[in-house]
C-alpha cells in the first residue's frame, strides 16, 4: 500500500461502492480503477488491495475525531 498525494479528501459526497455510507477509503487500483470503501469494508478488503498494489487513501482516522 502506498500514501496519495496530502492534498486529497474525501467529503460527504463521497459514498461506499460496497454499501452507500460515507467513504473514508479512495483505493486507486493499478488498472487505473477507483473505488471508494466505507471504514467497514475498507478492512474487509484490505489483504486484497496490498496484494493487488493498489493506492489507499484513508482518511479513516477522522472517525475517532467525531
């Protein structure tokens, strides 16, 4: 996994491609692709992403700020 640019974030707008909450997870795969993940289904999927090489943004911390 690697970190994205600081100047990203995610903003309500933002939705899960999993279920529909808020996203907190922007993975950009190697193909290209974009999805975004809720803190929930971010981890669920986790292991896969790293292997896959994909790009995580989390912004997950801003939960326990709430």
């Amino acid at each position: 996994m690697t970190a994205t640019l600081a100047t990203e974030h995610l903003t309500t707008t933002d939705r899960c491609d999993r279920c529909g909450a808020q996203a907190y997870l922007l993975v950009r795969l190697p193909s290209g692709g974009e999805l975004f993940f809720c803190n929930h289904h971010g981890r669920e999927h986790e292991g896969v992403l790293r292997e896959s090489g994909a790009d995580i943004h989390d912004e997950s911390a801003r939960l326990a700020g709430s």
